[in-house]
C-alpha cells in the first residue's frame, strides 16, 4: 500500500498532527508462538467498536476476525532476531495513544497508533521501527494500528 491508496474520514474538526490531539488508552501484552512468533496489544473492543460504528453506511465495513489489537510482531511477515527476549514481557500494560481519524484502504479501516515502548520493544526484538507508510508526530518513529473494519 501506498500513502496515495489510504484516505481518511475525519471524525472531528481537529487534525491529529500532535499528541495533544490523541487520545490515550491502555492495553496489554500478548506473545503466541503457536502460529509462529505473533506478538499484540490487546486493545479495548469498545474503541474498534465505536470507531467503526461511525464509518458512514453506504460505506461496506465488517467486523474483523480478530478481537481488537495492535500488532508489533506478525508471523507471517517477520521472525524476531533476538528471540532471548521473546516473552519477556507478557501481560505487561501498555499504554498508547491513538488519532481520532478512521483511514481506509482498498480493504481495510483502521485507528493510527503511537507508542514509544511498542518501539522499544521491537529495537529489543531486532525488528525493524521505521514505517514506510506513514510520517509520524514529534517524539515517535513507527505508527502502528488496529485495524477496525474490512471490506471483505
């Protein structure tokens, strides 16, 4: 995907180009190496919900398989280089902020989210933080997300 694929819906009259302008909510830690090394935040449903809830009805949006989430490792994608550290941090609480603002593609709907302990965990993990796709706020490198809806 491209910045020229992605386009968002506005949901307030403020742009989210700070942190002052993002909201901040907690989740927690989860490692799974059943399907591989996956590694997520899970994220309160409520959030995806409502967010999605507001993508106008004209618009095709499901419900995605997946319980809410951010994920910093996925297994199809990627494999951690150091994994000494894998787990290390289970159940931790991990706070983030997120852009009021649902973008979409050509197939999903998602939040913007940035947390600098994501990053740091995945420096440990010897992954990779520079993201491609999107130019993040002051004091962030990686913008991650939680995908909220699909047009599947």
């Amino acid at each position: 995907m491209t910045r020229t694929d992605q386009t968002a819906i506005p949901l307030n009259a403020k742009s989210a180009s700070n942190v002052d302008d993002m909201f901040k909510s907690t989740g927690t830690l989860r490692y799974d190496t059943i399907s591989g090394h996956r590694l997520v935040v899970e994220v309160d449903q409520g959030i995806a919900d409502y967010y999605r809830s507001l993508i106008p009805l004209w618009k095709p949006v499901n419900k995605p398989m997946w319980p809410a989430h951010v994920t910093l490792v996925r297994p199809d994608k990627e494999v951690p280089v150091n994994l000494e550290h894998w787990c290390k941090y289970e159940g931790e609480p991990i706070e983030f902020l997120y852009e009021p603002h649902v973008y979409s593609g050509k197939v999903y709907y998602w939040l913007n989210i940035w947390c600098n302990r994501l990053e740091d965990i995945r420096l440990e993990l010897g992954l990779p933080v520079v993201s491609e796709f999107t130019l993040p706020p002051d004091g962030f490198i990686k913008c991650f997300h939680c995908t909220i809806g699909n047009m599947k």
